[in-house]
C-alpha cells in the first residue's frame, strides 16, 4: 500500500467549510456526532488554537438547548479546573461555541489504554477534580455527568486536569421546566453507571450527585470497573440491595483513609455522603503524605505498550516506557482504519509520535494485523494515508485501545510529527 496525502481532514468524509464564521481557520475533525461536529481551528488574526463546536444542518432542537446551557454555565464558571469558553454565537439559528483547545487525552482514553492507574495518580486527579467541582458548587452549578470521558487530563497529568461538556449542569435554584428542555420527557439525565441513586429514581439532585460521580470515577480508575453496570433495572436492583465490592479486595495498595472518603462518596443516601465538595476535597488532601507531596516514589513501571505508539515487536510486561524508539506526544483527532477485509473502524487519536499513534475505537484489531491508516497531521491537517501494524490491544469497559506502527510514512508527514512531537514537548 502507498502512502497518499491530501487537503481532505475528515476522515468520516464530513464536510469542512475551511473557514468558519469569517474568522476561525478550521484544521483537522476532533469529534463528530449527530448534531454537532468539534473542529481544531486556529482564528486568523490573533493565531490562537482553538476548538470550535459547529453544528450540523437539521440539529435538533434538544441539542440546541443544551448548546445554550452549556454557554449560560461556561460563562459562570471561568476559572480553577473547567474548560474556558472563548467565544459563543449563531450560525444560522443553531448555537456554536468556542473553546480553549486542550492538548492531552480524555481520562477514558487513558483507562481504554492502561485500565488501571497507580494510586498516585488516582489521589492526583481526585483532588484537581474536587477542587474544580468545588469551584462549580460555589457558583451553584451541578455538572451531574461527571465520568472519565468528561475529564481531559493534560501532558502533565492531574494537575491539569479539565471538566468537559456541561451541556446537562444544573443551577441550583432553577425550576424543574428547565429539564424539560434538556431532554425528552421522562428520560434519565447522565450516564447510567455514574448516576447516584437519587437521579436514577429522577428525583431531585443537589452538588451530592457530583460527589457520588466523582467516587464512581475514581473507584474506576483504581479498579478497571465501575461498581454497578447493566440495564437501568440492573443498576437499580444493584444499588438497592448491594454494596460496591471493598477496594481492599481489589487493591492491596490504597490507603484506609482514601478507602473510607471513596466509600463515602459512594453512599446509597445522599444525606451520608459528604455534603460538599471542599469536604471531599479535605479528606482527599488529607492523603497526600509529605513523601508523597514531595520526591514520590512511583509504582510498578508501566508496560512499554501501555504508552508507546511505536513499538516493533510484542513487548514483555516487564518491559519499560523509557525503551521507546521515538517520543510521544498527546494528540487530538478523528481517524479511520481500514482492515484487510476492507471494513472500516473509526475512532480517536490519543498519542502520536513520528513512529506510529495510540488509536481508540470501539473494537480491537489482531495483533499483528496489517491495516490501512488515515488521519489527518497536526500542522496543516493534510490527510495521512499509510500502512501500519497493530503492536498490542487492550480493552476496557467499551474502549479499544490500539498501538499502531506506521510502515510507510512519507519523510514530509514523519518530519510534520517530529516538528510536533518537540513542540509539544
């Protein structure tokens, strides 16, 4: 297979206006959904990076809805730990938004690739969540989707962490018309598996729903799963009858102290859970020894394809990070594979480096698989057409994460990635 590279940057053959409202330069596809699609764009006089939301023709009027709710909450909560809004308006009668642009992965994105994190990391990102949460119920906003794949996490971990897509918060005081607006008739609001109890049954929530969401994420985090998954019933009967399984039993590695704030968080009743979120955020704190605030010690060593995009041969588990052939970058984008049978599975980039991409999509691919790559370089948003090989899979909860080496990339696309790669580093 030879290498192709052209103007087109949408890998799902959407269509891209090449400038959006006479000021946004739109660069590459970064998600696509029915009603709206997030472009990376750079606005022409200032040069910034950017991410503009645009909407589809014919989005639906709940869309639009919840758009103008997410741009009503944006613009209350500027600052400690929440996405930045930059820009907002109407393109034709449906809203756009525009967005500080993010370089890193979704916490989702990084469970599909390593299913478990360190401890560590799991107490860092558990104290930038509750303090950006904290910010949020100070200004009496409710996100009420907190999960991994509303979290991104910068290149440098927690401490960068940001809360994504508020298209559902609530603002406490607000009558129950408002969710009326944001969705169909009777129909739940978040996601089933990180919903408290309380909304599950669609009663009324308070800030106690995004301490029970934030103890589902972070009980994720340390254990590869969530404490209740299935239907609505199955959730429902779970919930109601059972308690999660003890980290304890799943982890040899976490403190009591964080075990007993985890299991608080989540408490079937609300009124046991803490009451806010600078409490969480105390008893989360309260975690952090010295040693651990200052020279930490870092756990087991990552496997080498839990990181590496490029990687030429299966690696032993015991193998680490720093054997890499090439540095890597996180990178946002939408990207097609194309199997030797000839079917198609789109998902995201995550990582790229002049070697090869982490990709995340909703199947695996065999190892050793010979597959054709598409997706679009970070500069010039040019697509990339290239064989690759699949180096190693790993699934988790309905991700795919997939280590591709690329065969035959031209110089030009290898150069563009290197530039990139050094940039971001």
């Amino acid at each position: 297979m030879s290498p192709t590279a052209s103007s087109d940057s949408t890998p799902r053959g959407l269509p891209l206006p090449r400038v959006f409202e006479g000021r946004y330069q739109l660069r590459r596809l970064l998600a696509a959904s029915v009603n709206s699609d997030v472009y990376a764009a750079e606005h022409l006089l200032t040069r910034r990076a950017v991410a503009v939301k645009v909407p589809r023709p014919g989005s639906s009027a709940e869309w639009a809805a919840r758009s103008r709710r997410e741009m009503e909450v944006l613009a209350l909560l500027r600052g400690t730990g929440v996405v930045e809004m930059l820009d907002a308006g109407f393109s034709g009668e449906a809203p756009y938004i525009v967005f500080e642009m993010l370089e890193g992965r979704t916490l989702d994105g990084i469970l599909a690739a390593r299913e478990k994190l360190e401890f560590w990391e799991v107490l860092e990102l558990g104290v930038a969540l509750a303090r950006a949460l904290e910010h949020c119920h100070e200004r009496l906003v409710v996100h009420r989707d907190v999960k991994p794949s509303n979290l991104f996490v910068g290149s440098s971990g927690g401490s960068q962490l940001k809360l994504l897509d508020f298209g559902i918060a609530k603002i406490l005081g607000e009558g129950p018309h408002v969710d009326a607006k944001l969705t169909q008739e009777h129909a739940l609001i978040g996601t089933l598996e990180y919903m408290p109890p309380e909304a599950l049954l669609a009663g009324e929530v308070d800030q106690r729903a995004d301490i029970y969401g934030l103890g589902v994420t972070l009980y994720e985090c340390l254990t590869g799963s969530v404490p209740f998954e299935g239907s609505l019933g199955e959730v429902l009967l779970k919930v109601s009858t059972t308690t999660p399984r003890p980290l304890s039993e799943l982890r040899d590695d976490v403190p009591d102290a964080f075990a007993a704030a985890l299991d608080r968080c989540l408490r079937r009743e609300a009124h046991e859970r803490y009451s806010t979120m600078a409490e969480v955020r105390s008893a989360l704190e309260a975690c952090v020894s010295p040693a651990a605030s200052g020279a930490r010690a870092p756990g087991p060593a990552r496997r080498r394809e839990d990181t590496a995009a490029d990687a030429r041969a299966p690696i032993a588990p015991g193998e680490v990070a720093a054997q890499r052939r090439y540095p890597r970058a996180p990178y946002a984008a939408l990207a097609r594979i194309t199997t030797a049978s000839g079917s198609h599975l789109d998902g995201r980039v995550q990582e790229v480096s002049e070697g090869g991409l982490q990709f995340v999509g909703s199947r695996p691919i065999s190892q050793g698989e010979q597959v054709r790559l598409r997706f679009p370089l970070p500069a010039t948003g040019r697509i990339a057409e290239v064989a690759a090989t699949v180096r190693w899979n790993r699934a988790a909860r309905g991700n795919n994460a997939t280590g591709l080496e690329f065969e035959d990339l031209p110089e030009t696309a290898r150069d563009e990635l290197r530039r990139y790669v050094e940039l971001m580093s």
